[in-house]
C-alpha cells in the first residue's frame, strides 16, 4: 500500500513538473508579445514551486506550507501586473501596484528567511504578516479576475473563452493554501499546480490572448483622445477636472498636473454649465481670453445602467470657421450692395430712353455703351466675387499643401489685360512662391489690376517683390491720389473690388494697402506669406508639414492698415 500512496506522489509530482515546464516553454516562446512578460514570470514561478514541493515535502517537511505561500504570493503577483497591462486598465496606478507587489514578494521574502532561520515559531508577528500578504495577494487576484473577464465580455465571444481559462488558472491558484488546508495531502498542491498550468496552457496556446488584446482598444482610444487636436476635458459629477488631453493644455494655456481635482471654472473662462449643455445635445460656442472661439459639445459619461459618472468636453477650435464666415457675410453684402446700385443705374438710364420728354435730350448710343459697360463690369465683379466666395466658404487658397509661383499668373494677367493704359511689369527672373491658391491668387491680382487701370491715367507698374517670408505685389498707378478720387461717384467698383480682395488675401493671411504713391498717383501693396529661398532649397518641412518658413509667427501682415 505504502508503495502505491509513494508511487501515485511521485508520478504527480513529475506530471506536475512536465505540465508547468511545457507551460514555461509555451510562455518562453511568446515572451515577445506586447503583454506577455507578467505571464511568463507567473510560468517561472509555478515551475519552480513544482520542482521545489517534491524536494520539501520529503527533506524538510516543516517548511513545505511556506514554499507553497511563495509560490502563491510571487505568481499571483505577477497576474495581477498582467490583469492589467493585458486590459489597460492600469493606467497613472500602474507604479503603484508593482510597488505594492514588490513590496509584499519583499515581505514574503523576509518570512522565508524568518522560517529558515527557526525564527518562524518564536515571532507571532511573523505569522500575522503572514496572514496579511496573503489576504492582500488574494484581493489583488480578484481584482485582476474580474477585470480581465468584464473586458474581454465587452470584446468579443471567442476571446471571452480565452479569457475564461486565463481566469480560471489564477483562480486555481490562489486557491491552493485554501484546498491544501482541507485536504492535507501532499498529492493536493502538485494537482493543482497541474490544473492551473493547464489551463493558462491551452489559454495561451489555443486562444493566442496576445494576438486580441483588450488593452489594443483602450490604448488605441488612448492614444486617439491624446492625438486629437481638439481639446478633450474629463469632468465627475461634481464638476472637478478629472483628465485632459494634451491639446487642452494648449489651448487653455495650462498644465494638467495642475488643474486635476480642480473646478472646471479653473479651466474655461466662463461659467459653464456641464448639465444644461449635456442636455442641449447641442454645440455651445466660448471664447477664450485670446479671442478663440470653442465649439464645446459635451456627453455625459454613463454606465450600461445609465448612471452618471462625470462629463466629457470636447472643445473645437472654430475661429477660422467663424472668421470665414463673417468675411463670407461682408463679401455677400458688398455684392448685394454693388448689384442693386448698378442695377438701379442701368434702369435709370432705361427709363431716360424711354422717356418721351427726354428722348431727344440724350444719346441713346451713349446710354447703351454704358449700360453695357456697367452690366459687363458687374458681371465680371461677380465672377470674381463668387471665386472668392467659394474659397472662404470651403477654407480652400491656403494651407500647408498650397504654393504657388507668383511670377507667371501676374506675368499672364497682365499680358491678358486689354485696356489702352500702359502696364509696365518688373517681375524677377526665377520662381516666386506664395502661400496662397493659384486660383485664389489670380482673382485678386486681375481685380486689383483693373481698379488700377480704371484709376490710371496713362500708366500702370506692377512689381513682384521677395523677401525671406513675405511676397509683395505693388501695383502703382499715375492716377489721382486717394484723395482726389474718394468721391469719384464714376469709379463704382473701386471700393467694392478693393475690399473684395482684402477679404481674399486676408484669408491667405496676407495684406491690402492702399497709399499715395511718392511721386504721383496710387500704390496698391499686396502682402502675402511666401515660402523663403532657404526653405526651397532645403525642402525643410517642420513638424506640422508646412514649410519651414510659413509660420503662422510670421511678421503680421496688418502694417498697412494706417494707409487705407
């Protein structure tokens, strides 16, 4: 009998060594996987508590419950650190739960050598830590049973069975001491040392856990929430600031370790309420002490039971939306204002031709050259309108992709003008690039050329003009000085085709001024950002994709806003 009770220990003893030493080679295999270390540290463990149990039940059977606590301390700390780097949910505790492990593996460390050292029985503490470690160990396991499995349940049903046996294995071991003390038998903890590697085995090997990992979709929405240029605020019920990304801190000016446990009143710089616009379920607009406008849409954070955890802030810059759209309005209304003008001239001068008392006063001939004239004129200012309307409307002409050679769409401009006044053009020899639509471009150099033709009186000169960051157009006519011809009533697209083109290069982040010339007559300067001579020659790209020198830090283009 003795021989059968010896021979049945030995054998699950070595199975036992087999089936941890094929789960440790499984593991050894897989220790490149994002994930996969932890686990390999609970397969070095248990194989080694299954080599060292047989050797201690037999030469020193005082110290076998110990051997056994160590195993179960050490590997289940290793799962709980994979629990979570396998479902991300560790997050900023992280650090703190391996100093928690490490600190309890350091404790049990010390018991092992309490116990070797025969100091085991004198000290009542050293039982009590004993006690302690465990308890802990076995929340600490729990607690990385439940996540793994309510994470993998929200992935899908294939990884939920991996997931399952993963659970289990831990599970089987942490239960160890508990079945040992039952069942005092030393065929008890090699068994379950047999259950537990067996299951993390076909976990591993069956399932691959690595190639579906959960924390894939939490990193991934992570790393989205800290990528996306819109800045993304976390608040509680109570409205204190729980998390944000870094483009808050950019656009709030301020630093996150700062304003964490915060009022959101700390961060936005109106009163808000997080409640009242979550139930809008619509865009809220804010503006920031430097002129920012914010579209803030704000969700509430629930559970699958619509409880209500906090308030996720999603604020997008729209400025430039909202800029485009005013000078979108002022462009609608500068050509309504011009049509009905003209148009009411037009009719005018219809109503004088058809008039039976005036008939023989006018000249019909004259009359209809200058409703055609005007009907024409207005004709092409609203074509060049609407091109200019298209762009602001879609945020089209600028940006890092657009760059332009300015020399040869002035140098066709005014080759294709075909008025009487004579156009002098100085234009450079090699390529000038601008920042600014090709199409966008041309609309404001012919409009601003046939305002100068119409102001000159014989000559027109228009220069193209580099610097390292701005391209300056000037176009100089010998007609009156800004003065004189304020109130020329004649002129009536003067006024509207300048501002049409200030709109236009404004929207390039550039300049229109107007001046009086140093000698005589009027100077247009167009100013637009251009992409210097060293960047060319580099082909430098900063971070963003623009070119070197297209910094929205440029020198600002509003110098000549005392000469309008």
């Amino acid at each position: 009998m003795m021989d059968v009770e010896l021979g049945l220990r030995v054998a699950i003893n070595l199975v036992s060594v087999l089936v941890t030493g094929y789960f440790l080679v499984i593991m050894w295999r897989v220790r490149s996987e994002p994930t996969s270390l932890p686990l390999l540290g609970v397969a070095v463990v248990v194989f080694l508590g299954a080599v060292v149990h047989p050797l201690v039940t037999t030469f020193l059977t005082k110290f076998w419950f110990l051997s056994m606590y160590s195993v179960i301390v050490f590997g289940g700390g290793f799962w709980f650190l994979f629990a979570l780097r396998y479902t991300g949910r560790g997050g900023r505790v992280t650090p703190l739960a391996v100093a928690l492990v490490a600190g309890l593996s350091v404790t049990m460390l010390g018991i092992d050598i309490a116990g070797a050292t025969s100091l085991f029985r004198r000290f009542v503490l050293v039982n009590v830590l004993l006690n302690s470690v465990i308890l802990v160990l076995a929340s600490l396991v729990v607690i990385g049973l439940i996540v793994v499995v309510t994470v993998s349940y929200e992935e899908n049903e294939f990884l939920i069975r991996g997931s399952m046996l993963l659970s289990g294995g831990a599970a089987v071991l942490v239960l160890v001491p508990v079945v040992a003390s039952k069942f005092p038998n030393p065929v008890v903890v090699p068994s379950m040392f047999i259950a537990a590697s067996g299951l993390l085995s076909v976990a591993v090997s069956r399932y691959r856990p690595f190639e579906m990992l959960p924390v894939v979709r939490v990193a991934g929405r992570d790393r989205i929430i800290e990528e996306l240029s819109d800045a993304v605020v976390v608040v509680d019920r109570d409205g204190r600031v729980r998390d944000l990304n870094p483009s808050a801190e950019t656009v709030f000016d301020i630093d996150r370790s700062a304003v964490l446990g915060r009022p959101l009143g700390d961060v936005f710089p109106v009163p808000f309420d997080t409640a009242s616009a979550a139930a809008a379920q619509e865009p809220t607009h804010v503006r920031t002490d430097d002129d920012t406008i914010l579209s803030v849409t704000v969700r509430s954070v629930t559970d699958d039971r619509d409880r209500l955890f906090g308030h996720l802030l999603v604020c997008q810059d729209v400025t430039d939306r909202r800029n485009r759209e005013d000078r979108l309005a002022v462009l609608n209304h500068l050509l309504t204002g011009a049509m009905r003008e003209q148009m009411g001239a037009v009719a005018d001068d219809v109503t004088a031709l058809l008039d039976s008392e005036t008939a023989e006063a006018t000249d019909p001939e004259g009359i209809g050259d200058g409703i055609y004239t005007t009907t024409t004129d207005l004709l092409t200012l609203v074509e060049r309108t609407r091109e200019v309307e298209r762009a602001l409307a879609n945020g089209d002409g600028t940006g890092a992709d657009e760059r332009t050679d300015a020399v040869p769409i002035v140098r066709d401009v005014v080759n294709a003008d075909s008025a009487d006044i004579d156009i002098v053009p100085t234009l450079p020899d090699g390529p000038v690039p601008v920042a600014i639509g090709g199409s966008l471009l041309r609309t404001t150099v012919e409009t601003l050329l046939d305002d100068a033709v119409r102001h000159a009186a014989e000559t027109v000169a228009v220069a193209v003009e580099e610097t390292d960051e701005m391209v300056t157009i000037r176009i100089v006519d010998d007609g009156p000085s800004e003065s004189d011809s304020a109130e020329d009533e004649g002129q009536f697209s003067d006024g509207i085709s300048m501002q049409i083109a200030r709109l236009a290069v404004e929207h390039a982040n550039g300049s229109v001024s107007v001046s009086p010339d140093e000698t005589d007559g009027r100077r247009i300067r167009v100013r637009l950002p251009g992409i210097g001579s060293a960047s060319r020659a580099s082909g430098r790209t900063d971070s963003s994709g623009r070119d070197g020198s297209l910094s929205r830090d440029a020198p600002s283009p509003v110098d000549g806003g005392a000469e309008r």
